[in-house]
C-alpha cells in the first residue's frame, strides 16, 4: 500500500512558518512521522527534513540538490502563481530566508553543516539542467545504489 505525504507551499506566509515556540514540537513531531515510515519497511521518498540524519540506520540513499541562486529564482518566477506578484529581489529574499532556516534546523538536529559533501551519496547540482531531464539519470544511480547494497 502506498502513502503519499505530501507537503507543498508558496512562498506566501513563509515568513510566519518557523514561529520559534512551535519548532522543537515540530522537529520532534517530523522525527516521529520518518521513524514511523521506516519502521514499515516501504520504499519512500523522503525529500529534506533531514532525513538523511534521522534515518541513518537504516542506510538510506542520501541526494543533495542545489542549485545558483539566479537559477533558483528563475525557477521559481517560472513555477510562480500569477497571484503572488513577487519580484525577483523578494524571492532571492525568501530563498535567502528559507536557505537559513534549513542551515539552522540541521545544526540543532544532526549538529552537521547543511550540504555538508560528507552527508550525502550523491550531490546535483541543477544550475544548468532542466529537472526533468535530470530524473532518469538520477533513477539509474539509485538502481545501481540500491542493487549494490
């Protein structure tokens, strides 16, 4: 039986997301949920919330995406809804914002550097690639990752 969890936002509200009193209950909540999935035995793809950290025992795949900041921006003014109107300056902004977020949860919880090249298998970097032509190169590797172990 599949599960899908799904969690997909805009960048309206970010700014109000990681109000500091609800992020430890949510750090601990999020830990639950990916020791819960593991536990099933399912194969799953898990994309952040350090997932690599928090599910090392059980010898995940571990990817790290990224990108330039001028890609990251222009990929999301692409995928935008019209309602947001956000300009290019507030969504580096955002990403600046979101990007610092990330790098503070992964100290708190694995005390690592977020994209540390040590944490992960395999680091892509998408600056000049169209995502879509990307995914079956990245569906090989992990073929041969998971076939190797």
């Amino acid at each position: 039986q599949t599960v899908p969890i799904t969690y997909r936002h805009s960048f309206v509200g970010v700014g109000s997301m990681h109000a500091p009193q609800h992020h430890t209950e949510l750090l601990a909540e999020q830990t639950a949920v990916l020791e819960s999935i593991a536990k099933n035995g399912k194969d799953c793809i898990i994309v952040g919330r350090n997932a690599d950290f928090i599910l090392r025992k059980y010898n995940p795949l571990n990817l790290f995406v990224c990108a330039d900041i001028d890609s990251r921006v222009n990929r999301c003014i692409e995928r935008a809804e019209s309602s947001e109107q956000l300009t290019a300056k507030k969504i580096k902004q955002k990403i600046k914002f979101i990007d610092k977020n990330r790098a503070k949860t992964r100290a708190i919880i694995s005390g690592t550097k977020w994209g540390d090249r040590n944490c992960y298998n395999l680091i892509i970097n998408t600056t000049d690639w169209e995502i879509k032509s990307l995914a079956p190169i990245i569906a090989d590797f992990a073929t041969g990752w998971f076939k190797k172990s």
